[in-house]
C-alpha cells in the first residue's frame, strides 16, 4: 500500500480578515501632513478595543496606552502623515499651481490623477501635461522635463472664479487617487505605506497583547506621529509629554535590489527577508542587542544595515528627548519609496509585528541598557 503523502500544515496569519480589511481602508484614507485627522480617527477606531486608554496632542499624534498607571514607560511608534501638494497659485484661466508638502516627487506627478481637499469637499483632478511631440515642438527639439514650477492641475474649471466655487483655495492639500492593491507572491502596493504600515503593524502589536492576554510590567504606549515627513515634529512633540524609559520606533527602509539603487552606498535590503534594524548613532546598542536575541530566539531572519549621522526617522526625536531615551529602529523593506506605488511584502509586514510583540514581552522596568 502507498503511504499517504504528509502535508504541512499551513501557518496561522498574524493578518486577519478583519485587521486586513482595516489595513487597506486606512491606506486609501488620506493623511497628508499637517491634515492627518481622518486617518488617526480610522486608527484609533480600530486601536480603541486593544488599550485601556487613548488620547491625542494638540496637532494631533495619536495615543493608545495599556497599563496607563504604570511608571516605567514603553514606547512603540510610526508615523501617520504622506507627502502631497499644497495649492499655492491659481491663473485666471483656472490652472492650479503647486508647493511641496513633504519630499513628494515631482517627476511621478505628470498624468496623475489626485483629489484636492478644499472648503467644499473633495475635488477631482488631474496633473495635466502636454504630449510629448507638443512639449519637444519649440525650436531646439529639447523635450521639458517635469518640475515643480511647471506642474499643474486642471480640475475642469475655465477661470479662476470656477475654481474658487468648487471650494478649492491656496492652501488647499492635494493627494494622489491611487490606493491599495495586491500583487502575485504575497506584495502589496499602495501610497503612504511610508508609513502608514508602521501605524497598522503598531496597532496590530497592541491586537495580539490583548488576543493572547499578555500582562505587561510597564506601561506601553503605542503612538502614531504627524508630521514625520517634514522634520519629525510629531514625534518631538510627544516624547517630551510622555518622557518615556524606552522606545521602538517602526518605519519603512529602501528594498536596495531594485534597479538604480546602489547597495555599496545603500547597503543590501530585500522584501520578504525580514526586519530591517539598524545600527547608528541614535540607536541604543543594548536595546538593539536584545532585539537581535529575540530574533534569534524566534527565529526571524534580520536584515541589518547602517545608518551615518542621523536615521532620518523619528528615532532621533526620541532618542535625544529630555534625558535621552533608548531607543532603537525596527524598519521594513520598501520598494519605489514617495511613489504612488510603494510595494511591501506580506512576510515582512508579519514578520515584523512579531518581532516588535516579542521584544515587548522580554522587557521591564528591570531591564539593564545602563552604558557601561
């Protein structure tokens, strides 16, 4: 007789149909900088049943604590805000000109489609841009290329009093219409996973504390950050009113196998091989250490790399807030980072809730990353 062949069984998902239904609405929501409000009300809607407490700043980082009466505190972070557009400059013949809001790319811009968020609601528009045989017919047959001076949305008015009565004003924050999608072998694609999934994969750390019952000897505060993408202000703001004893900051990191990326200078980064930690300056070589044990323990592939002066995230506003705080930075791979098409891996996204979960459970208030 044959044996019957044995099969794995397959692997519970981190992910559930509920978390991943909350993932994609929280992608597709806008949060451009300074104007985060819908998305931190999505997060905090879904982070509410997994703490004891939430509050938000006055420019709006939003909190969700556990233990809240605890003394030693326990941060886990990301940031909430994308890049997008202001409305700076409308014609009489009712174009609309542009300012930088965050490190947008203006060479993905022409022929996008973006919505723009004015006094009446949402308004439907396009980056307009002439074809190519128009834009090459000026003489020297030298094409123009893409800047922010000559970028320009049309959203269907003739005049500038048009424009205005569609509620659109200077000031006015523009964002890309693009959303969530899903690739072959497990990728996700969407805009603002920089990084919106750092704020999905904290609140998810938060789920799974309170699924699996676990007590935790301190008091964690999980906090989603405005204003990374113009300075790290949210997170400066908040580690000087929660002063907290340590912090695990989460956030996105180059793919560095993607064509025109150069790994000598990048180092070598890959979605769906694991976390991404870094060593710096800002980092604290102690907490580090302990996360480099827990994915040892655990057996989560690590993919580490450097960092020179600072991280460019908000690890350095914590690390260097009130008496200094350790701190660390857990980052996940990224392709086509600023795009509308910003790709991550499912195994990454699960592998990195789990390391940031475990490392949580080996900490307390006992924990040494005294220097010396």
């Amino acid at each position: 007789m044959a044996k019957a062949k044995k099969t794995k069984a397959k692997e519970k998902s981190i992910i559930t149909e509920t978390s991943f239904q909350f993932l994609k609405n929280y992608i597709n929501n806008p949060s451009p900088v300074g104007f985060e409000s819908g998305g931190q009300k999505l997060w905090l809607d879904y982070l509410k049943p997994h703490v004891d407490t939430t509050f938000t700043d006055p420019y709006g980082t939003a909190v969700g604590v556990i233990n809240p009466t605890e003394k030693f505190k326990v941060v886990i972070e990301a940031h909430a805000d994308e890049i997008s557009w202001f409305v700076n400059y409308i014609t009489n013949e009712g174009i609309i000109y542009l300012k930088r809001n965050g490190g947008v790319d203006h060479q993905i811009a022409p022929a996008k489609r973006v919505l723009i968020h004015g006094k009446k609601g949402v308004v439907k528009a396009v980056f307009g841009w002439p074809a190519i045989h128009t834009r090459m017919s000026n003489g020297d047959q030298k094409e123009q290329n893409p800047k922010v001076e000559n970028l320009f949305l049309d959203c269907g008015a003739r005049t500038k009093k048009e424009v205005e009565a569609l509620g659109i004003h200077v000031g006015s924050v523009v964002t890309y219409e693009e959303g969530f999608d899903e690739l072959a072998h497990d990728y996700y694609i969407g805009r603002a996973f920089d990084n919106r999934i750092g704020g999905y994969m904290i609140a998810e750390v938060a789920r799974l504390l309170k699924e699996n019952n676990k007590k935790l000897p301190y008091a964690l505060y999980v906090v989603n950050a405005v204003q990374e993408e113009i300075g790290l202000r949210g997170a400066e703001m908040i580690a000087r009113r929660i002063k907290p004893d340590i912090a695990i900051i989460t956030d996105v990191t180059h793919d560095t196998n993607t064509p025109m990326i150069n790994k000598i200078i990048e180092g070598d980064v890959m979605c769906g091989k694991g976390p991404s930690p870094a060593y710096g300056p800002a980092v604290h070589n102690k907490l580090l250490k302990i996360v480099e044990d827990v994915a040892e323990k655990k057996k989560i592939p690590l993919q580490m790399r450097t960092v020179s002066r600072s991280t460019g995230t908000d690890t350095d506003s914590f690390a260097y807030a009130n008496d200094g705080c350790p701190s660390v930075l857990i980052s996940i791979p990224l392709r086509y980072m600023h795009t509308t098409v910003e790709m991550l891996h499912k195994k990454d996204i699960e592998m990195t809730i789990q390391l940031m979960y475990e490392t949580l459970l080996t900490l307390s208030p006992k924990t040494n990353l005294s220097y010396l």
